[in-house]
C-alpha cells in the first residue's frame, strides 16, 4: 500500500487550561500547540501535533519556530512524496537537523494516516503489549508548601499513584520532606529540568535519604559527565529527559551510568519511530523507560497512551487524563485516566481517537494549507 500526501492543513489551537500555570515570570490561561492534519491522494487522513512549549526554554524551539519549519521544510520535503511505511515519509525530513517538536507533529500524522488507511490502531503497529498505561501526574512549583500539599492530596484522590514534582533551587528538599511526611510510602519522584549547578552536589545528596523512585535531569542536558559524577554518589537512579535527543545518547549514557532510567518522548525525540528505538535500546540493554510528556492535546496524548504501552514501558508515566489540563480537548472519545490508569485503544484505528474538527475551529488561532504543487 503506498500513500502520497498531497495537503497538508497547519493549525494552531490555543486551549484554556483547567488550572493556570504560574511559572518563574509569568502565569499562562492557556496553551498553543500546532496540529497537523495530513490529507492523502484518495482523501484518507491523518492527524499529528506539535507540544512544542511557547517559550524556547525545555529546549530550542518554541511554537513560533517550528510553524515556518513545518511550512517551509517538513511539509514541502513530505507533499508528494510516495511511501510505504511512516519511516520512510519521515525520511524525507532526515536531511534537516534537530527542529524535533516540528518533525514530531509530521511523524505523528503520517503513523495516524498509515495505520488508519491500514485499518489497524497504533498501538497494534507500534508492538504495543500492555493494556493500561499507568498515570502520573507532574506537579508544578507552588506559591506555599501547604498549596502543594493540598495539589499532591487532590492527584491521590482522583486515583493517581505516582506523584512527580517539578523542584528547582529553594523548592527541593523542603518540598520533597513535607511531602514524605505527609503522604508516607507513596511513589514520588522530583524533575529538576537541568536547573542545578555542579556545585550543588551536596544538595542533591541530601535528597537521596527521600526513597524517590529518580531524579529527573538535575543538570543541564549537555553534562552527562555531572550525571555520571553525582549517579557514582547515589543510591537513587537518575532520570534523564531533555539530554536524551537520540537512541545513540542512549549508549553513551549507559557507557557513562548517568543514568539508570530514561524518559522517553515522543515530541522531543522527534516523533513515535525514534521514541520506539529508543524504547527498544533500553529494553535490550534491560534499562527501564516511561512514557514522558509536554502537556499534550488528544493528539499527541493519544500517541504518548499508545506509545507507553509497549513492553518496554515499566515504570508509571507522566501520561493523566487530559482532563487534568484541559477544559475541553479536541479528540473524542476524550483521554481519561480511572484508577490511575489509562486504558488503551486496541481496536480503535489510527491514534484510537477521533479529532473533532468543530472544536478545532472553535479555537483555532491560526490555519494554514499547503498543497502539493
Ligand atoms: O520535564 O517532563 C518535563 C512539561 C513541559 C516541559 C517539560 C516537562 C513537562 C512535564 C509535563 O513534566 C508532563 C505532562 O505532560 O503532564
Ligand atoms: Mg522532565
């Protein structure tokens, strides 16, 4: 079966969010992420999204840099373009360096568009064993600890079992102490986006005394060596998230034990193909993986739900509801975690959930089509 992509539509939908985010310097009503939607010669079509942050600082690109690289790379290398499997329409984009929330989205569409023109769902295609994927919630930094406390006591009522909290300088080990004492042997684990300095070794010993199931990317994503340095020290496994932009870091990683668990993502590896190799690196080299993410819309959620069920994925994911973000989400049926799991779409084609193109139109803040020539 081959497929030729002759449209593509872009288009960015700003959604209100459920509980505003404070960060550093601002606080955010909403999210802009881009969708793409694939249109093949025949009509068939395929839905894939762009999580890109709004502010270039998880990583280089922002929602305003990967628009004109989708218009004016991925998409044109695509329009045209005769393939058979979604790895060789995403080869077409092989040439362009980095830009992986941009190259994620076109990835995304083409496996939604694959595998519904196929009429299997994406998880069957991906290798996907595990009928649940197990729910986390990621917990920001909050005005006081006895918000986060009552954040932390919200998520375990609404059935999560893995509480993961954002810390930085000034909000570590207090925040990770108040939370032990509070809620005992719970499944807790911090992210610290690379925020700490060398020099701040001491610090992230004393959290070693917490049980934390990791520590996600204390240092900044290029220093593997100040992982490698601070691993040799602790007991608890560290995490890596944004140092991990290929399954050949993965290597180098395990070479150095910098770490002993590994986020993977399917928007800053650059799509489903490259999130499954690394996937499948670490489940040979018996290192376990979870299912990471950037706040998705059904889109990309669906994608991460479908993802974190291959055999691989053993540890809980920071995949919840989107319900925990969203007023409203563009896919129905919607993505809900019960119990703190969510359940995954086997016999539903493509992403296993439908985008509704009028609540797309209802808050769509920009669209775009760009057709073969
Ligand atoms: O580091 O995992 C991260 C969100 C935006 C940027 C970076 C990260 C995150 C999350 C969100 O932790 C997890 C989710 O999608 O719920
Ligand atoms: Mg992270």
């Amino acid at each position: 079966m081959s497929i030729t992509v002759e449209r593509a539509d872009l288009v960015r939908v700003r959604l209100p969010l459920q509980h505003a985010f404070r960060t550093s310097s601002h606080t955010k009503q909403h999210l802009d992420h881009i969708l793409v939607r694939l249109t093949a010669g025949g009509g068939a079509v395929g839905w894939g999204e762009c999580a890109s942050p709004s502010d270039p600082y998880y990583g280089p690109e922002s929602v305003d840099t990967c628009w004109p690289m989708l218009r004016d790379r991925f998409v044109p290398l695509l329009l045209g373009a005769e393939w058979t499997t979604p790895d060789e329409a995403t080869a077409t984009g092989a040439r362009i360096r980095g830009n992986e929330f941009a190259r994620a989205a076109v990835d995304m569409a083409c496996w939604d568009l694959w595998t519904r023109v196929s009429g299997t769902s994406l998880a069957v295609a991906l290798g996907a064993t595990q009928p649940t994927i197990e729910a986390g919630v990621s917990l920001g930094i909050e005005p006081t600890l006895d918000d986060l406390l009552d954040e932390v006591a919200r998520h375990l009522d609404d059935g999560y079992r893995r509480i993961k909290l954002k810390i930085a300088p000034g909000w570590d080990v207090a925040a990770v102490r108040a939370v032990r004492d509070r809620f005992g042997d719970i499944t807790l684990q911090v992210d610290a986006n690379g925020v700490y300095q060398r020099a701040d070794t001491p610090l992230l010993r004393e959290l070693d005394e917490f049980d934390l199931a990791m520590i996600e990317q204390p240092f900044q994503p290029a220093d593997l060596m100040a992982h490698a340095q601070l691993q040799a020290l602790l007991r608890t496994p560290i995490c890596l998230d944004e140092s991990i932009d290929a399954a050949a870091t993965v290597d180098t990683v395990l070479h150095l034990d910098a770490a002993r668990v590994i986020n993977v993502k399917v928007s800053r590896l650059g799509g489903l193909g490259p999130a499954k190799q690394v996937h499948d690196v670490c489940r040979s080299a018996g290192v376990p993986v979870w299912c990471g993410g950037m706040h998705e819309f059904g889109v990309g959620r669906a994608a991460n739900v479908a993802l974190g069920a291959l055999p691989g994925f053993t540890l809980p994911s920071d995949v919840s509801g989107s319900d925990k973000y969203y007023l409203e989400d563009v896919v129905d049926p919607p993505i809900r975690a019960t119990a703190g799991r969510v359940p995954v779409p086997y016999d539903r084609p493509g992403l296993g959930h439908d985008v509704v193109e009028d609540v797309v139109a209802k808050y769509t803040v920009a669209r775009e089509v760009i057709c073969a020539s």
